[in-house]
C-alpha cells in the first residue's frame, strides 16, 4: 500500500464534513459522502483531517492530515486525490474514514447565508424577548430548513420546530448567539 499518513491533532474547531465511502479509479483518487448539500469546505480546504472508521478495519489510530490535490463534484458525492494515497490499495485503506475541516477554513458566507454549525447551540428569543429554546439542530424539508429547538417544559424536554425564512426569522446575531424570530411558544 502506497500510503504514508501523517500524524496530526484536530483543530479547535474541527467540523466533521464527510466520509470516504470507497476508492475511485486506480489512481489513488476516491469518493467522499459529503454532510452538505453544498460541500464547499470540501473544495475550499487543502488540508483535510481523518479519524478512523468507527467499525471496521484501521490503517491508522488517531488523527492524521491529508493533504487533499483536488476535490471535485461527481454525481451524488465528491471524488478526491491527496498527496499521500498513490494507488486504489491505498484509497481502498481510507474506506469509511471520517473527514474533518477547520471551520477557519470554510468559505466565507454571503450576507444572509450561515453555515448549520454556527447556528447550533443558539439560543431562539421572540419578538416579546421570550427565550423559547436553543437550536439542536436543522432539518432540510427540501423548499426550507426548519430549526429544532429544544427547551424545558414542566422538566420535560421537548421540541419546536420553526423555520428558518425570512418570514419568521427577524435577525441571526452570530456574536450575541442569537436567533431573533417572529414566533410565539404555542405556535
């Protein structure tokens, strides 16, 4: 196997990103299930972090850099060559690797748009000022993406759902942590 990863430590702020699902060809290349949609992270970083499968076969323990030569769209997924994978013996030995970007890499977003990490863990207030929680997480319903919040009800935890346009989303304050919304508790 013409492999020879580098031992590396994650960044702070390491985002998972994808995974590699298999080899590609026979030249070292191979393919990567992006988390997104819009995988941009993907092609904007050169330096891509793997930790080792969660099952299966381990050519490495920790965490290693790939330095990533080109990555580009095909298909349903992503294909990418990196310095130190050679051949499909190699790629075939990354299978199942998890992918990790520093999120200080990713492309700067255009007025409005916000990556789903920096959104999690934000808390949610009303016009009213009422905290009606913190987003857990996003939900793509294909026209929109619908934000869970979660909150404390009678020491229950539950779930809103609320989302994310412009009708009902006043402000995303990134520094303060906030997502201002037009939403009352009992919608």
């Amino acid at each position: 196997m013409a492999c020879a990863l580098e031992p590396a430590a994650l960044p702070a702020d390491a985002v998972e990103v994808g995974r590699i699902l298999d080899a590609w060809g026979i030249k070292g290349w191979f393919k990567v299930l992006p988390y997104s949609a819009s995988p941009e992270a993907l092609f904007s970083s050169k330096r891509w972090y793997l930790l080792p499968p969660e099952r299966g076969p381990r050519v490495f323990d920790g965490p290693v850099l790939l330095a990533i030569r080109e990555a580009r769209e095909h298909a349903d997924a992503v294909v990418a060559s990196a310095q130190d994978v050679a051949d499909r013996e190699a790629a075939e030995a990354l299978k199942g690797a998890r992918i990790f970007v520093a999120r200080s890499s990713f492309p700067t977003p255009q007025p409005d748009e916000y990556y789903w990490v920096d959104l999690i863990g934000l808390e949610v207030v009303n016009r009213e000022g009422l905290v009606l929680g913190t987003v857990r997480d996003l939900l793509p319903t294909g026209p929109q993406t619908v934000l869970v919040v979660a909150y404390q009800q009678d020491d229950q935890a539950r779930e809103r759902m609320i989302p994310f346009v412009s009708a009902y989303v006043d402000a995303v304050d990134l520094p303060q942590r906030q997502i201002r919304v037009d939403w009352q508790p009992d919608y």
